[in-house]
C-alpha cells in the first residue's frame, strides 16, 4: 500500500458501522490524529480499539496548529485528519492544513466514506444530477430570502440544526409558498426520517413532531411553464387509464416529488 504523509479519513455520521476497514487501518497505523473533539472521535476510537493519540484540530485552531502539525511530519510520523462525523472538509475544518500541506510537498491523501450529502441525496428522487450545496445557511433572515431566491431555478441543498429548520422553513415559505423540499435527519440512526412533501405540510410536520439531529434540506427548483405542461400530459395519460384524481395526484407526486395538491387541482380543472 502507498503510502502518505496525510491521510484525510472520513467517519460515520450516525451509526459506527459505517467506517470503511482501510480507515481503520489508517487510524490505526498512523502516529498522530488531528480531530475536532477529542471526547467524540475517542468513542469510535474505543469501538474499534484504536490506541492512537489525538489531537485536537478544530475551526478556533487551525491556523496555530498548522506548524505543530508540519514539525510532527517534518519528523517523519504519519498523521490522519478527521471530523466529528463524515468528511473532513466538508462544512468542517481541514482546508487550511491541506493547502499549507500541498504547497509544502507533503503526500496528502483522503480515504472515501461516510458524507451525509451522498446518503440523503442517495435515497431523494431528483429530475437530474444538477444540484447546488451551499453548507449552511446564513444566519439572517433577509441573506436566507434572497439565497432561495437566487437558486430558485436549481435544486438547493443545504445543512439545518434542529433548533432552526422550523424558522428556516417559514422564511423558505414566505418566498416560495409552493416549495417542494425533502429534509432528512438522524440519517444512518435508528430514528431516521426523510420526508417529500410541499413545504406547508413539513411545517405542520415538525410543529408536531419536535425535530432532533441535524438536518440535510433540499429545495426542489421551482416549476416552470413547460414543467407545468408536462405534468399536465401526464395527468391525462393517467386519466385515460381509469385512474381516479385522488390516485393520480398519488402516483404523480411519488414519482416526480410534485405537490399533491396542486397535481389533484390539474385533475378536477381539465
């Protein structure tokens, strides 16, 4: 096996099972791991009986520990970087020790694995494999308005905490009442749920049922007139079949994640 310098190494985002045999191996073997609370990566490290020391690597410290990091490899150890959960580097530190790395000459590498965009967008039907991830979302509710405003016409996906997908799901209502988005939590958990529907519904949703564990959201692209008409084709197509406009808004809104309501509308107006 090659090897490097730097191993990136991603780790489950829920469920501990999920960690790949090479990473591992990896954490195993190398001298030193950077990560960002050493209370979380020490449970899995203790799963799996991974007797390597940690240090702690996190978005207040990355730059002081860039040369600490460099003099540990300078003497010829290995080290692995890993977050709290998935991917480092994905909404989590690592970027500014990989390009002080990359411009130094070091071998840096990083090991696949567990990414909580993959496993949700993985089981989310979508019109085509265009989407745009912007990590999280800005704070206020002014920046929120305008960023759904400005991907209107693409499929947005973003992460959410508990305590404020209900406010983020109003501010997206306000701006486009007739959302479709799926929202995913808990995701790899024994209480995973990934919900379709408009954005009214998961509203009144999590009214009710108060959410726990981050959020994965995504923000279907608005429909446009040819959209329109082609949902139209295929309510008539189904219609000439027999089937009832309670059934076809089912099956239609299943399949293509359209809004129910707006499907049995088309129904009962042709």
């Amino acid at each position: 096996m090659k090897e490097y310098d730097f191993y990136i190494v991603p780790t489950p985002i829920g469920n501990l099972g999920d960690i790949t045999l090479r990473a591992i191996e990896v954490l195993k073997s190398v001298d030193l791991i950077a990560c960002e609370d050493s209370r979380v990566t020490q449970k899995l490290l203790n799963h799996y009986d991974i007797r390597t020391k940690c240090l702690s690597y996190h978005k207040y410290n990355e730059r002081e520990r860039v040369e600490q990091i460099i003099k540990t490899l300078e003497e010829g150890q290995k080290m692995a970087l890993v977050s709290d959960a998935g991917t480092p580097l994905i909404c989590d530190p690592g970027s500014v020790i990989v390009k002080e790395l990359r411009s130094r000459g070091f071998k840096v590498t990083s090991l696949p694995g567990a990414n909580a965009i993959a496993t949700f967008l993985s089981q989310i039907s979508r019109e085509d494999e265009q989407f745009s991830f912007i990590g999280f979302l800005p704070k206020t509710e002014q920046k929120i308005q305008k960023l759904v405003t400005d991907y209107e016409d693409k499929d947005l996906v973003f992460y959410e905490s508990p305590n404020r997908i209900l406010q983020t799901l109003n501010i997206i209502k306000a701006v486009r009442p007739d959302a479709q988005i799926a929202a995913g939590r808990e995701l790899t958990k024994m209480f995973e749920e990934v919900l379709v529907d408009n954005v009214e519904n998961l509203i009144k949703h999590f009214e009710e049922n108060i959410p726990k564990g981050e959020f994965v959201v995504l923000v279907y692209r608005a429909q446009n007139e040819s959209d329109d008409k082609t949902i139209t084709d295929k309510v008539k197509l189904l219609q000439n079949k027999g089937f009832s406009p309670k059934d076809i808004s089912v099956i239609l809104s299943e399949l293509y994640n359209l809004n129910k309501n707006k499907i049995y509308k088309i129904c009962i107006n042709k």
